[in-house]
C-alpha cells in the first residue's frame, strides 16, 4: 500500500495547477466535495489525499470578490489534509529567480520547478503555482498548497 506521502505527491501538480486554472475509488455512500474552497475541483484529485471522508470540514476565508489573501483548509476527521493560501498580486512571484532559501519557500521541502501555469514549484508536501487572473488592480493569483500530514522533513 502507498504512504500518504507517496499518494500525496501523485496528485499535488495535478490539484495545484486544477485551483489555478479553474479559480478566476470510494464507495457511493463516501461523500467526497464537489468544491474546494469555492472552485469546482474533480472528486478524483481529493480522493487520493483523504484517508477518510469521514467528519469533512472546509475553513474558507477566501472572498474572491475581495481579491485578497486568504487561507482555506480541508480538514478530515478533525485534521487538517489540505491547506491553501490564496494570493492575489499585481505582478508574478518570479520563483525562478529566488534563492533557494527565500521564505517563500519555508513551508515547501524539496522543491522543485515544473512546467505547469505560468510559474510552478512543486516539493514533497506543498506547491506554489501562480497564473494569470485580473481581479481589479491585480493580474495575478498566486496559491499555495500544503499537505499538512507530510512532515517538512520527510
């Protein structure tokens, strides 16, 4: 059977890259949500990331009307599984040009750059992935998210 970690890794890019763009098997008596923090999210990239469906809770502070930083957690049985930080920019992070050990990248272990949106980097229990979204002044929207079950040391 594969760790969390392993089944966490699978679909990280997949779901990182899923919120950005769509942003601007269990049995049928599991209930897996249609939405995450408010954006239509395929039932198959949460599935791999919950070990139980039971007790699901959402924490959204997210107003896209807003246009402003916000955190949303998926939380299982009580426990966080998914955070994500929403952030809305008038300019792209440029994580391509920072160093390695900016703060930006505290939260993300072992991270590396991939070719998904306009600028992605993916680790072992978190991504950052940035793309393009007009909000009023802003032209960017920035997510990160952490798979808070995978140690940054793992």
């Amino acid at each position: 059977m594969r760790s969390f970690k392993q089944r966490g890794w699978t679909v990280l890019c997949t779901l990182a890259m899923a919120v950005v763009a769509t942003a601007c098997g269990r049995s049928e008596g599991e209930q897996l949500p249609e939405a995450l923090c408010g954006t239509k999210v395929d039932r198959a990239l949460l599935r791999p990331l919950l070990t139980s469906t039971d007790d699901l809770a959402e924490v959204n502070q997210l107003d896209r009307s807003e246009a402003i930083s916000a955190p949303c957690t998926l939380y299982s049985d009580g426990k966080p599984v998914l955070r994500l930080h929403f952030y809305y920019s008038d300019a792209a992070p440029g994580l391509a040009g920072r160093s390695e050990f900016d703060p930006i990248f505290e939260d993300v272990s072992q991270w590396r750059p991939v070719n998904i949106a306009e600028e992605a980097i993916v680790g072992r229990n978190g991504a950052i992935v940035s793309g393009p979204c007009i909000v009023g002044r802003n032209t960017h929207l920035i997510v990160e998210l952490h798979l808070p079950e995978v140690r940054i040391t793992d």
